[in-house]
C-alpha cells in the first residue's frame, strides 16, 4: 500500500512519464483497481489537475472525455458561443463602415451623415462587440469551472470506503445502489447527527441511504508507512478484476454484492485526509468557510445532489428522496 509521501511521489512521477511518452490513457488511471491506494493520495489529485488543464501534454483524452460530459450537461454552450462570434463579426463589419462615415460627420460640410445618427449606430455596434466578448469570456470561465465540478466529482468517486462487513471500495462502486449522504464536522457533531439518523433508520434505508462521517483532523494522525505499490489483499478481493470492460465489472460486481440494509446503512471513510481535502475544496467552490461542519447528499449516480451548512433534517431527508424502488430513483441512475 502507497502511504508515504515519496512512494506516492515517484508513482506520479512514473505515471506521468507514461502519459507523456507512451500514450497511456488517464482512464485507466482512474479505472485500474490496482491503482486504488494511488488514487487515494495527494500526488493522485494533483496528477488529475494536471490532466484537467492538459498540462504537459498528458491531459488530452482526460480533458476530452470532461469536455463531453460538460457538453451533455451544458448542451446548448456551442451554440451561444457561435452566435457570440457570429453577431461580434458582423457587428465588427458595420463598425468598420460606420466609423469613416462618422469623420465625415464630425467633418460636416455637404452631403455629410447626420452626426447624431452615426455616432449612435457606432455606439450600438461597439458596445455589442464589448457585450459579446464578455459574454464569451464569461461562457468560457462558467464552463472551466463546470470542468472543475466534474473533475471533483471525479476525485469523490475514487475516493475509498470501508463497508460494515470490513469490504473495501471506491465510492463509484455505489453507484445506482446507494445515496452516501457525508456528514463532515466535529466528532460529537457527528455522532449527535448520527443518532438522531437512527430514529429515521428503517425510512433512509428504503431510501439507499448510506451514512459517511468525516471527522475534522482525523486523517491527520500519522500512520505507519507500508513498502510495495497496490492494495491490501482484503481490498484487492473487493475491487473489479483487471481484463473486464471496467463499467460492466462495476455493474456486475453491485449485482453480486447487494448488502443487506444493516450493511448499507454506514460505512468508515478509507485515507481520511483525502476526504477532508475533497471536502474542503468542495467548500471554497461553494462560497463556504473551509472547516464548517457540513453536509452533502449524493445522487444515486455519485453526483451532487444537494449540500448544506450543519447537519441535516432527516425527516426533510426522508420526505425529500424517494424509495429505491419508486421510478423517480430509477430516473436518477
């Protein structure tokens, strides 16, 4: 297992010359089980920002496959922009005849256009080009920033739990067999929130919903640095085997190991410190103060659903989701 900070250090820098020199796709990266423990380091995190940015050449097919989601997403961006570029052009042409006309204006004499007349048509075309252009820097920084949702997004789905029966898995395991709902705060904040969750527990479960507490400066304590690259053998059972087509394992493997609600109801998070950091840049992304006591509720597909500050109203929660078996939750996957 990768825990020290130099082992973590030179896999990234292996990986990286991959990516570079040989091709090797950020997808298998992402998707790879023998990968997991890398996955759940810092140096994982900032090799995927790289990758995002399409720095050093390594980011191409990553930033591709993330422009495709922000597509589907964001269907009609490429639209906006070419009309931007479309209406800056024209409005560009017109001001190119507009503006002799204007010295000739200001000019006066015979057969001179009326000044105030011209200058307002050359105020209309300019102030449309300024209007356009801000539009089209403001359309690419909304979807640079959806890219970093999605790459976050990422970064949570490869994130690692250990299940009640001691199985461990990365977070898009769940997907379509579970709400996580994170609870992020201090130790009795979250073991009061916790309690109260048990009263609703019979609903929740119904509901998929599967408990993360997140402790503040948990993940800070030291741990004892391991030798070799991989996984622990308990880990390494519970993850997909390498060959398969990586989504078709992931269904396969949730088919097999649907956990009986005792099971689901809560998990222990794995690389704590790794899911305090995602908390923490969620939280700067969303305006929020880095360290409040916090709450995030998934969708069955492993996205955002919804966040909030403090813990949360079970009963609202209950009200609010669906039951696994409702249409309105075959939907969300």
């Amino acid at each position: 297992m990768l825990t020290g900070r130099g082992e973590g250090k030179k896999a990234a820098d292996c990986l990286r010359t991959a990516l570079r020199e040989y091709n090797l796709k950020f997808g298998t990266i992402l998707n790879d089980p023998d990968l997991a423990s890398f996955r759940a380091l810092p140096e994982f995190k900032e090799l995927q920002e790289e990758a995002r940015l399409g720095g050093e050449d390594i980011g191409y097919s990553f930033r591709r496959d993330l422009k495709l989601i922000s597509e589907v997403q964001a269907p009609f961006r490429g639209v906006r922009r070419f009309f931007y570029v479309a209406f800056s052009a024209a409005a560009g042409i017109s001001t190119f005849f507009t503006i002799p006309r204007l010295f000739r204006a200001i000019k006066g004499g015979d057969g001179a256009p009326d000044i105030w007349e011209t200058a307002g048509n050359a105020a209309i075309n300019i102030g449309g080009i300024i209007a356009l252009v801000l539009l089209f820097f403001w359309d690419n920084k909304k979807e640079e920033e959806q890219l970093a949702q999605i790459s976050r997004d990422e970064t949570l789905s490869r994130l690692p739990l250990r299940l009640s029966t001691n199985r461990v898995v990365e977070l898009v395991q769940l997907r379509d067999t579970a709400r996580p709902v994170i609870l992020a705060g201090t130790k009795e904040t979250v073991s009061l929130a916790i309690k109260k969750a048990e009263r609703f527990r019979t609903e929740l479960v119904k509901r998929g919903v599967l408990l993360v507490p997140v402790i503040w400066g948990e993940g800070r304590a030291p741990q004892m640095e391991k030798k070799g690259f991989g996984i622990p053998s308990k880990a390494a059972t519970s993850l997909p085997s390498i060959g398969e087509d990586f989504e078709k394992r992931t269904e396969s493997i949730a088919a097999k190991s649907r956990l009986k609600a005792e099971v689901r109801f809560k998990a222990e998070v794995v690389s704590p410190a790794e899911w305090e950091r995602w908390i923490r840049d969620q939280q700067k992304s969303e305006g929020v103060t880095p360290g409040e006591d916090v709450y995030i509720i998934l969708r069955l597909d492993g996205r955002v659903r919804r966040s909030g500050k403090g813990m949360p109203d079970w009963q609202q929660i209950v009200k609010e989701l669906p039951p696994m078996e409702a249409l309105l939750s075959k939907l969300e996957r």
